[in-house]
C-alpha cells in the first residue's frame, strides 16, 4: 500500500491532472492487492498524455519521475546480477526537464533587474527538490552540473543570458521524456512471444532449423498445398 500512497499523493497534490487518471488511480486504491506494473504504466499515460495533448513537459513530471524510481527501485533485488533499473533514458529526462522548467522563465525576464520567475523555480527545483534527491539514481554529475551552472547565474548576469540562449530546451526536455516513455515501456512489456521462444530456441543450435521450419515455413507450405488441391 505503501506505492499506492506515493501515486496518490502525488495526484492529490496536482489538480492540472485530467480526471479520467485521477478517478483510474482511485480504482487502483480500493483493490487489496496492488499491481505495481499497472501503477508504473499509469505514470507513463500521466507523461504521454500531457506531450499529446499539450506539447509540454510541466514541473510536476519531475515528481512523476521520482515516484517512478521509486516503484523500479522496490521491485529490484541489489544481489540480483541485472542492472540497475534506473535507466540513463529515466536520468536524463529528468535533467532536461528540469532545465526547461527554470530556463523558460529567461526567455522574458533574462536581463530584467528582478527576474522574479526564474528566481522561484530555482528556489523549488534546485534548492527545495534538489536537497531531496541525496541518495537518488536522478542525482547524476551532469545535473550537479547544471546547478552549478544555475546556482552561478544569480550572481553573474553573464551565467543568466548564457541560460536564457538554450532556445532549444522545450524540444529537447519533449524528445527527452519520449524516449525515456520509449524505453520503459519496452521495458514493462517485454519481448514479444515470438522473440522468447526464438531466444529460448536459440540456447540449444540442434533446434533452430525446426523452430524456423514450423513458424516460418510450414505454415506456407500448408498454404500453398491447400491452393494446389483446389486448383487441381
């Protein structure tokens, strides 16, 4: 229960949410036994719907990403010999979309004597939520630099103007947060049947010609045959 209280406040906290996600993870809150791939791929549609509909990459899909490790990191077992689950795809969505929520703020306020904006995002994205992320797979070196970069510009107005030419930062954090959706899906759903049995198949090379046989080739031999009856 305790995943399903990380969404839940998470929607609470969010009124922009479209109600159709907040009355499906309602639904998701009354059974006893809570599927954690259901709760991750709810997280994904909260993302995709917000790129398909709006284009944008909001201020709150940084706690959408922080919720989500959070659901990888409880089903992963440190001793187990696969890797991490914190994808480098995941890390740097949540980079870019965290620059993208400070810089947008330049494209107007960049050399105003009080870029008040800026100034607030700053305060919540790399002060407030950064201090949280100590311990956290999302706290990479690149974004360590970028706060050093940022936490700069308040005192250097040659930093700012520097932040505020990144004119390409929405179309990045978008392609940034599509491949991140790309990749966990992928992940979620697993190889198709097909890719199984022919990798299954594959550890013993005595089979292979009889799985391309019987998947491939027999079903137009039995085609073909059929067609061959009824012609003649």
């Amino acid at each position: 229960m305790e995943r399903l209280g990380w969404c839940l406040e998470f929607v609470l906290r969010h009124s922009s949410l479209e109600s159709e996600h907040v009355k499906e993870l309602v639904k998701l809150s009354s059974v006893t036994e809570i599927d954690n791939r259901k709760m991750k791929m709810l997280l994904l549609n909260f993302l995709e719907d917000e790129l398909l509909s709006k284009a944008s990459t909001p201020e709150w899909m940084l706690e959408i990403l922080e919720v989500f490790e959070k659901l990888l990191l409880h089903d992963w077992d440190p001793s187990n010999p696969n890797p991490n689950p914190i994808s480098d795809s995941m890390k740097s969505a949540y980079r870019i979309v965290a620059v993208e929520c400070t810089v947008k703020y330049l494209e107007a306020e960049a050399g105003t004597s009080n870029p008040k904006h800026y100034l607030q995002a700053v305060e919540r994205i790399w002060k407030r939520r950064f201090q949280k992320l100590e311990g956290s797979y999302l706290l990479t070196p690149e974004l360590r630099d970028w706060k050093r970069l940022i936490d700069g510009s308040l005192f250097n107005q040659r930093y700012m103007l520097k932040l505020a030419s990144f004119s390409e930062s929405r179309r990045t954090a978008i392609q940034g947060v599509q491949l991140f959706l790309k990749d966990a899906r992928n992940n979620l759903l697993g190889p198709s049947f097909l890719h199984s049995v022919a990798a299954a198949t594959s550890q013993n090379q005595s089979h292979n010609g009889y799985f391309f046989f019987v998947v491939c080739l027999l079903p137009l031999y039995i085609s073909s045959y059929t067609t061959y009856l009824l012609v003649f």
